[in-house]
C-alpha cells in the first residue's frame, strides 16, 4: 500500500491532476480547496477557514490574497458583527470553481472509465474513509477536503 501511495503522490504531482483542457493545472491545490470549502460552507472569517482546513490564519491569509486579488474571493462585512470581514466567493470565483471541478471531473471519468460506478463509488468511500484517517493521525498538519466530489 506504501508503494502504490508513493506511486499514486509522484503521478499526481506529475501531472497535478489538474483536469482537461485549457483547465488543466490552472489552479493550485490551495487555492481550489479553499475555493471549494467556501463554496461548501459559505462566507467566513479567516479564523474558521483556517480551522476547517487544518491549517493556520496566517497560511489562509496569504493563500487568500492572491484569490481576493483576481477577483475569485471578496471581502465583506460579517452580517453580524459589521466590524468583522467574511470571506466569500465572487460570481466570478463561483464560475471558475465550477469550470476547474468540471474539467477535473472529466479527468475523473477518463482515468476511470473501466470501472463500474461501484467501483468509483467504493474507491471514493476508502479515499475519503483514508484521508479522515490521516487528519485524525496529524489534524494540525493536514487539511480535511471539505467534500467527497467524485
């Protein structure tokens, strides 16, 4: 299981499984995760992405800037407490997302395309399944994906 594990990392950095297309590798892991919980959970200060990801504020700060930057994330005001900022996805970010999830997607279905959908289903259950393992192992180090998205 190690070795296929090694196998599995290198081919995925090799080809960072970035999707079909002209969405191929156009956006890096952290900033599609941290679109991705977004659009999950909705707007939020740094403080919870941060935690629901694993990762410190200040990682997310830095990560996010870029985002807000393009375009993709916009700062507003909490709705709660207008003192505070939330951070959330812009249409445009909510276009991009969907763009990058469905090339990647496509990619998906290609390298998969002689598996039955219980085969996919089944893979996708023990990822997600192995990946909670690994930050209930190390949750300071290591971000929980917010979906199961096949």
């Amino acid at each position: 299981m190690q070795h296929q594990l090694a196998v599995y990392a290198r081919r995925a950095e090799q080809t960072r499984l970035g999707g079909l297309g002209q969405a191929r590798n156009s956006m890096d892991r952290a900033a599609y995760l941290l679109l991705n919980r977004l659009d999950q959970e909705g707007p939020m200060g740094v403080k919870a992405l941060a935690a629901g990801m694993g990762i410190d504020s200040s990682t997310v700060t830095r990560q996010v800037a870029p985002l807000v930057e393009s375009g993709l994330v916009k700062r507003t005001s909490h709705p709660e407490d207008g003192r505070a900022v939330v951070l959330q996805l812009s249409p445009r970010g909510e276009a991009r997302l969907e763009e990058v999830r469905s090339s990647r997607r496509n990619l998906m279905q290609l390298i998969t395309k002689d598996w039955s959908e219980d085969e996919r289903g089944t893979f996708c259950k023990l990822l997600t399944r192995f990946n909670k393992a690994m930050l209930e192992l190390n949750p300071s180090s290591l971000a929980q994906p917010p979906s199961t998205d096949s």
